[in-house]
C-alpha cells in the first residue's frame, strides 16, 4: 500500500518535471530547517505522500498585497514547494479560488464545519472602517477570520502582515491593522498561533512548517508549541541573525564596506552595513535557507537586508538605506537619531561657551568667586533669630 | 585668586587610577561606538569592535572597584584640608550641602556672586558624578541587550521587548553615547574654568596650595587667606 503511494507521488511529480532525486534532496533541506537529521528523510517523503489524507488546510487572505500567495504560488514554473503544498491538500486559496465564487465559499464552509483544520492567514487584521477595508463573499475580514479561527487546529499567520500588521500598519496605519494574534486576544480566541514573518513569507518555510505541523504530528504532541519562541515564531527559522549567518561577514569584520551604490566596492560585493543593512538586527535563516528556489537572497543579490522579518518591520527600518530608522518627533516630522543628536549637542556647547565667556567676565577663570562667609540659609535664619 | 588647597587626601591613588582608566574606557568605546555607529574608515571594524567589547568589561570592572574602594578607602570629607573619613560619605549628603542646591544654581546662573559653602563635591557636583553610575549600567544593559553572546538572556530580552525590538535598543545605546559625551563636556569644562588643580591633582596627583576650610565651610586658613 505504502508502496502503491509512493509511485502516485512520484507519478505526480514526474508530470511536473520534478525528479525522484529533486524530491528527496528538498525533503533533505526540510529535514535540516526542522533540525532533523538525513535519517528522516525518508519518514518526511512518505508523510508528505500520505500529506493529502490528514487535515485539510485553508489559506485565507486578510489586508495585504497577495505578495504571499504570489510567492507560494509562482504561477509560470512551480518549484518542489508549491507542488508540495498542493498535495499537502489547501483545500482552498482565497485568491486564486476567487473566480468560482459561491461555489469556493461554499466548499469553504464544509471546511469550517469540522474542526482540526489548519488556516493559514496571509495578510493583516484591519479593524478600522467597522471591518469595512476588507469584504468577502458579503462579510467582513474580521467576521471571516472570527469564523474562521475557533474550529481550526492550528493558525499559521504567513507573512510580516499577518503576524503583526506588516506594512498595512505602519504609521500612520489609516486601516488599524494589526496582526492574527493579536487579534484573536483581543477576542479571546485561544487557538494556537505560528507566526512566519518576512514580506512576503518564505514558502520554504511554509513547508517546513505544515510537514512539521501536519505530517510529523507535533500539534497532538504539543512539540510544535516548544519550538516557538516568545512571539510564535519557530526557533529554528528565527533563532539567528542574518549577520550571524551572512557570506558577506568576511567583509563586515574585515571593515570591507559599500558606502555608496554604483561603486566598485559594490562590485566587489562588499558588507552593505553603510547602506542600512539590517542584517544585524532582523532574525530570519534567510541567509541559508534563501529564495527563489534557493537561488539567492537580498543580500546576495545585492541589496541590503530591510528588516522584514522584524517585528514592526518598515516603521523600525525605515529609511531602509540608512543605518538607523527614522524617529517621528511631533512638529517636526521624521527625524535621523544623529540630527537630534548633532542638535542637542550643538545647543549645549553654544550653552557652554557663553556661559565660559560669562565665567571670564565675571573675573571667575582665576579660582572662582571668593568663599561665601556662611549658607544663605544660615545668614537669614540668623537675621530672624536675631542670633545663633 | 581664591581657590581652595587640593590636597592629595582628596583623592586617594586608586581613585586617581579608576579616573584614568574611566577616562580612557570611555574614550575608547566613544571612539569605537562611533565607529561601529557609521563605519567611516574602512577597514577597522574587527579592530573596534574587539576595543569596544574589551573596554566595556573594564569599564564595569572599574566601577565595581571605584564602589568598593568608597566603602573600604578613606578620602578628605571637604574641600582644602587632610581630614578623612570613608568615602562612601562624600557621596551621601553631607552637612555641608545641606540647602546650598538653589545657591550653587543661582552661581551658574551669575545670580549669586559668592562661591557658595560645599563639601568636597558641591550639591549638583555630587548628583551629577552619582548620575555616571545608572548611566554607565544603562550603557552595559542597552548594550548586553545588542550583543550576540547575551542578547537573548530573558532580562535582556524583555527589555528588548518593552523598547519596540533591537533597532530601538540600539538607538537607546547610541543616545546614551550622548549622555556621556554631554556629562564628559560639562564635566571638563566645570572641573578647569575655574583653573586647572583640580585637574593637576586628579590626573598627576599634584598637590596644590590653596584655603583650608573647617568643618563648618568657613575658611580658617591656607594660602590666599
Ligand atoms: C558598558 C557596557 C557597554 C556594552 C556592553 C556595549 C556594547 C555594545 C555592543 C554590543 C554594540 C554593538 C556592536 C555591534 O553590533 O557590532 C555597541 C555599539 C555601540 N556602543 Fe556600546 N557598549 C557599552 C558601553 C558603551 C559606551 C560607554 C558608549 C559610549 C560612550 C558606547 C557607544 C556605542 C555606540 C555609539 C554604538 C553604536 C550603536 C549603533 O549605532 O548601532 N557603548 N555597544
Ligand atoms: C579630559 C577629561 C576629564 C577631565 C579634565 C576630568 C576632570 C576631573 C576632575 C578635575 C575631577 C575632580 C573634581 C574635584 O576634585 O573637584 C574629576 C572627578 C571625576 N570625574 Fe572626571 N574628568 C575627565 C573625564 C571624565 C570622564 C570621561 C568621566 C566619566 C564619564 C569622569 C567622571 C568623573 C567622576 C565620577 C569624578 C569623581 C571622582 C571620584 O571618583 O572620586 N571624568 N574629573
Ligand atoms: S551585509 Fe548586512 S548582514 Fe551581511 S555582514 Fe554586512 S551588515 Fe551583516
Ligand atoms: S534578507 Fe532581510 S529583507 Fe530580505 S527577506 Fe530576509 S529579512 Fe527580509
């Protein structure tokens, strides 16, 4: 029987160009995001095989750019990703189900009814407008996701949108967009969250999570809760830093930096800390694990990281290209942290030198003032007392 | 013209030793935190980042052995005279100091002309150095906070947390360079307009001739009397 399954997928895969040994090198790279060694290899092939008879899941879409999807669903060459993620059975992608109408909502429904499914959530939770940025199928994005969310097993919130309100909440956040989360809190909804930021997420990581999830059971176990850190990502995809990680350390430590775009030390792919790399701050495996099927990065591409993968992402990373983010000071509008600095600094030593040029006038530069006899306090209270 | 005798009691040799190494930790790690800020050389980076992450553990050792040394050394308790005590008192408010806040603000501000009474630290002298200590453990927190092999210990975490994520940290870290580098300039200039003893005895352990103040602040005696 086993057997018979493993020949479907394979069959599967080879229709689409996907090898045997392709396969298994990508169920390879899964065991190594999910920290496991080589000898699970062939336990993640026949769970991805058997994927389709577990639970069903569900991707949803809240107030985003669909960058997720679009990144999951890379229509012109699916890679081993998507085709994995199609035969881990999404019952149905909001998006791209669209064009059947009542029909995908309908098959929606059927999902909900029966609890133990996985809903995965692209995009943010806009609670301004009454709901009203966001309708589907007659109801809001927040009647869908409260619908949505008691009966599932599992949320997986893709995407910096859907784990804190991404880019949608950045100031001034018109649409009080917030993240899954926080916002099944705010109702007093328990059901357990994973969080995979980045903009748009990583569909690696989406795999590595449902196998994870589904396939290797640590949702009855609970395991899958151990593995997530203090704001529900998983440790072992957010546990470093991109600079912890990064091919361009060499040149970091070695102070071999871009400090402008277009020139050779640009050619020479040189650290891109001087440009506002936020590598140091953001932690993701970006660096190792990669994207586009693997084939590069951000940094290696060229350009510095921007900190998606943080919480708060653009408020905390903007402007990208500089060191610091910009601070909001009211009146003044966004401001660098060193032009505060270089201000108050400048205020104190004006201060300083008019009150030097006070300290000369008043002939203190050459031992001060003479001693005061006695305390002011004492001289009055002597005055009142008439005496000691 | 008036000034008052620096004498050596004032300023036991180990105090001037956790001077000199204060001093030049945080010229170091001014220098390099400038440098780690904005990378204006190329280069250096290793190079100052091993002198930041070298000199921020002198700096906290220093201040251990500058706390220790006033519970444990004896130093003049006022200005212009031998007379000693535990140091720690010099920190504490003094008798001295009693009431003399509003008039040593009134002589900064040219609304006093006399030199008001104060112990050997003056009341805003004494809050001021106080200061360097929160400020240098809030330049240690905000800096363990962004330092790979402790930034996810959970106390350092959670402050991470409470400031908005490791770019506000850093940014904190960044403002409390000012910090120092506001309290360095006032310091300098506050310790040497009025002439430079103070400095000769806190940097060469020079000895200089001046009045001798009783316990009372009045001045009993001394050169310039
Ligand atoms: C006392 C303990 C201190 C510790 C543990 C500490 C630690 C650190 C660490 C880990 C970094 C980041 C280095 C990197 O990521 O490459 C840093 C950066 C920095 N430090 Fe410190 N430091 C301390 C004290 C100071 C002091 C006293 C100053 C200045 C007076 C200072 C100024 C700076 C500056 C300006 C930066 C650059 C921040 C930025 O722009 O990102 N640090 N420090
Ligand atoms: C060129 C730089 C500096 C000069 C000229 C200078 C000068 C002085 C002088 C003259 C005193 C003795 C004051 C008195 O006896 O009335 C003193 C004490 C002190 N200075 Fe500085 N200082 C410098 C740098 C610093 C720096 C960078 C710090 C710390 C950030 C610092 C912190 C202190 C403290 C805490 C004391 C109290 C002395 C004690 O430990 O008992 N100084 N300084
Ligand atoms: S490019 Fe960015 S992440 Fe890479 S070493 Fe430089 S600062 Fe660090
Ligand atoms: S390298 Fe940085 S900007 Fe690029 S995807 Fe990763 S976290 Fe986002």
């Amino acid at each position: 029987m086993a057997h018979e399954d493993h020949d479907a997928i394979y069959d599967l895969l080879a229709a689409r160009g996907v090898s045997r040994r392709d396969f298994l090198a990508y169920c390879g790279s899964i065991a190594a995001l999910l920290g496991l060694s080589e000898a699970y290899v062939p336990q993640i092939a026949a769970a991805v095989n058997r994927g389709a008879r577990l639970k069903p899941a569900i991707w949803l879409n809240g107030g985003a750019c669909t960058g997720c999807t679009e990144a999951i669903a890379q229509a012109d060459s699916p890679d081993v990703a998507t085709i994995v993620l199609e035969i881990l059975s999404l019952d149905f992608i909001e998006t791209l189900s669209m064009a059947q109408g009542e029909d995908a909502l309908a098959a929606a429904e059927a999902v909900f009814e029966e609890p133990g499914y996985i809903l995965i959530y692209e995009g943010s939770v806009m609670k301004g407008f009454d709901g009203n940025a966001l309708r589907i199928g007659g109801i809001t994005g927040l009647e869908e996701l409260e619908h949505a969310a008691p009966n599932a097993a599992a949320i997986v919130a893709v995407g910096s949108c859907a784990v804190d309100g991404g880019f949608v909440m950045a100031r001034p956040n018109p649409a009080d967009a917030t993240g899954v989360s926080m916002y099944l809190q705010e109702k007093g909804i328990d059901t357990p969250v994973v969080n995979l930021p980045t903009c748009p997420v990583n569909p690696e990581w989406v795999v590595a999570i449902l196998v994870d999830v589904l396939l290797l059971g640590t949702l009855e176990t609970g395991a899958i809760l151990d593995k997530l850190d203090r704001h529900g990502r998983p440790k072992y995809i957010f546990g470093q830093t991109i600079h912890d990680n990064c091919p361009r350390r060499g040149h970091f430590e070695n102070g071999n930096f871009v400090y402008e775009f277009g020139t050779e030390q640009e050619a020479l792919g040189y650290c891109l800390y001087p440009v506002g790399c936020k590598g140091p701050q953001t932690y993701t495996n970006c660096p190792i694990v990669r994207w586009n099927r693997r084939a590069s990065w951000c940094v290696e591409a060229g350009s510095p990281c921007i900190g998606c993968g943080s919480l708060d992402w653009v408020d905390v990373g903007a402007p990208f290209l500089n060191r610091h983010r910009d601070l909001p000071l009211p009146e003044v509008g966004n401001t660098q942290p060193n032009t505060i600095a270089g201000v108050v600094a400048g205020i104190a030593a004006a201060g300083l030198a008019v009150h030097a040029v006070g300290m000369k006038a008043t002939g203190r530069t050459s031992g001060g003032a003479p001693y005061e006899e006695m305390k002011e306090r004492d001289k009055k209270r002597m005055k009142k007392g008439g005496g000691e | 013209m008036a000034h008052p005798a620096h004498y050596r009691e004032a300023h036991p040799f180990i105090f001037v030793m956790t001077h000199w190494i204060n001093l030049v930790s945080i010229v170091a790690l001014t220098i390099s935190g400038f440098y780690i800020h904005y990378p204006f050389l190329p280069g250096l980076m290793s190079v100052m980042r091993g002198m930041h992450f070298f000199f921020m553990f002198v700096l906290l050792i220093n201040l251990a052995v500058r706390i220790i040394g006033a519970f444990t050394v004896k130093s003049a308790t006022r200005l212009g005279t031998r007379e000693v005590d535990t140091d720690i008192k010099n920190w504490l408010p003094q008798k001295l100091n009693r009431g003399q806040m509003w008039p040593w603000l009134k002589y900064y501000l040219f609304l006093k002309k006399e030199h008001p009474i104060g112990a050997k630290y003056g009341v805003l002298q004494k809050i001021a150095y106080l200061f360097t200590i929160p400020l240098t453990l809030a330049a240690a927190y905000t800096g363990f906070a962004i330092w790979g092999p402790t930034m996810d210990w959970g106390f350092l975490i959670a402050g991470t947390d409470a400031v908005g994520g490791p770019m506000a940290m850093r940014i904190i870290h960044y403002y409390i360079m000012w910090g120092f580098i506001l309290f360095t300039a006032i310091h300098i200039y506050l310790a040497n307009i009025e002439g430079t003893d103070p400095s000769k005895l806190i940097f060469k352990w020079e000895e200089t001739e001046g009045l001798q103040f009783d316990a009372e602040g009045r001045v009993v005696g001394g050169k310039g009397h």
